[in-house]
C-alpha cells in the first residue's frame, strides 16, 4: 500500500478519512498477523508506515473536532 502524504489527507473530509483509517486498520491487522505467522518477509517495516499514517489520521480528525 501507498503512503499517504499530510497534504493529501488534510484535503479528504471526515468521512473520506474514516474509510481510509478503517482499511489501514485492516491492513495493520493483516500484516501483525502475518508477521507472527512468520510469513512477514520484506514488508516489516511497513507495519510501522501502516501505523504512522493511522496517527496522521487520528490526528486531523481530533485537530478538527478541536475547530468545531
């Protein structure tokens, strides 16, 4: 999966970015599996890519419930 970039994701709205949080969720969720499964091969650093974009997200949705 592709990184999202700041500039990308601040233009989604509330909704948009549920969507993507909800997939990157299942996304995290396969690849720690996939990970103690031990089938994790060159992928190990995308659970932390995975997780940083999951933060961004978290962050711009209470940065704008914070405005509201």
């Amino acid at each position: 999966m592709a990184r999202m970039k700041l500039k990308t994701l601040k233009e989604m709205n509330d909704n948009d970015l549920q969507d993507k949080l909800l997939e990157f969720k299942v996304d995290l969720s396969k690849l720690r599996s996939e990970g103690e499964k031990g089938t994790l091969k060159k992928q190990t650093s995308s659970i932390r890519w995975v997780r940083r974009d999951i933060a961004r997200i978290l962050t711009i949705l209470n940065e704008r419930k914070l405005k509201k």
